[in-house]
C-alpha cells in the first residue's frame, strides 16, 4: 500500500512538473494560504484507510514570505504548529540516493523536511505520503 500512494504521488508531481516549475519562478506561491484539509492513511487491521480532517472552519495560516522564512499561524494541525520555519523550493530528488532511473521532482523543503509540491491555480498541496505522511491542502487566501 505503501508503494501505490508513493506511486500516485509521484505521478500527479511528474504530470504537472512544467507547470510548477513555470509557477514557482513566478512566485505565484508567495503570500497566505488557507489550510483547509489533511488527508492522511492510517494503518487498521482491515487495510490502510484514508483519514480526512477538515480545516476550512478554522483559519490556520501558512505564509510563504519571499525572505525563504515560512509563517504559520492560527492553531495547531497536523502539519507545522505556529512559529517560523525555514523553506526552499527546488526541483530535486525525492531520495537521498537516486537511482539512474529516478527524476527530479518539484519539492519544498520546510525545515529540513522534503515535501512533494503540486501547484494548481489557487490551490497548493505539500505532501509527505511517501514516508506514511500527511498531505496538507491549502488555499489562497
């Protein structure tokens, strides 16, 4: 299971790698997004199962600032809790050591922390599934 989610992560960063490569040079992601939801799979005797929590209701802020200096603000979640955090956004492999077949996908590294990144309009995705992670779904605000 572990493997499928990696895989689909995967696919969906490689389908749109253009694009968010194009975006991030255009600092399109700078500013505030709203965290409105995490999913995450959480292991059961019956399988993995997706877990949604919803945050639209509450206002958790996470804000890009061009200085490469994160801000998150507005309550605890799943992700980061308030306070500043150091990020880097680079086209780069997912492991530490690559194999020949392996690409260079859109990352963000938050805090020392790889991330796959997915840009689409107004909506981003930071996604740590690969190592049994949350993926963290924000907003422009």
């Amino acid at each position: 299971m572990k493997r499928f989610i990696f895989l689909i992560s995967i696919i969906i960063t490689l389908c749109s790698c253009e694009r968010n490569e194009i975006e991030i040079n255009n600092n399109s992601i700078i500013g505030e997004w709203k965290l409105v939801q995490i999913d995450q799979y959480v292991m059961n005797p019956s399988g993995a199962n997706l877990s949604t929590t919803d945050y639209s209701s509450k206002n958790v802020i996470y804000n890009f600032q061009k200085n490469n200096l994160l801000k998150v603000s507005g309550g605890e979640n799943f992700g980061y809790s308030n306070g500043e955090y150091p990020y880097e956004f680079k086209k780069d492999y997912l492991s530490g050591f690559p194999s020949p077949e392996d690409t260079k996908i859109n990352l963000v590294i938050i805090n020392d922390s790889k991330w796959v990144f997915n840009y689409s309009g107004s909506q981003i995705t930071l996604s740590i599934a690969y190592v049994d992670g949350p993926t963290l779904i924000l907003e422009k605000k």
